[in-house]
C-alpha cells in the first residue's frame, strides 16, 4: 500500500511498452483503497505495439490513508508488454 493524504489529487505516471500485444483493452493501472472500491478510472489507449509511451492515471484519495495501486493484466494472450518507472 502507499501512504496519501486525504482529499488530494494524486497523478501516477507509469512508462509503458508492448510489442504484439494482444490484449491491449485489458491492461490495467489501477488505484484502490483499503475496502477495494476503486479510485481510479482510465483507458491507457495501448497500441499492440508501440515504443515507451508515457500514461498517466490520475485519482484523489477521497477520505483514504492509504491505497493500493496494481499495474497488470488479467486474463493476458500473446505478445509483451513492459512496465518502466
């Protein structure tokens, strides 16, 4: 988990690169709280392959202390994708 203030708007910039991807819609930057009850809501726009682009997923904490933030894919085929920064 990652400790926030709360009320505050927080930007979590992540770098991004895929090379045949498959499954472009189904990867996932996500903000949670503690109940799991998400904070975040956002399309990367992947392309199933694209040199290291930079997204971003902006949230505010609400009455939250704490958040956890997941960076993946679920139900993943083919191809690669990598995460930087």
């Amino acid at each position: 988990s990652v400790v926030v203030q709360p009320w505050r708007q927080y930007r979590l910039s992540v770098w991004i690169r895929t090379n045949g991807y498959e499954m472009v819609g189904e990867a996932r930057a996500m903000v949670l709280d503690q109940r799991g009850q998400a904070l975040s809501y956002n399309d990367l726009g992947l392309k199933s392959t694209q040199d290291w682009t930079q997204a971003n997923v902006v949230f505010n904490s609400l009455g939250n202390e704490k958040v956890n933030v997941y960076l993946g894919v679920w139900g993943g085929k083919g191809g690669t994708l990598w995460w930087d920064d």
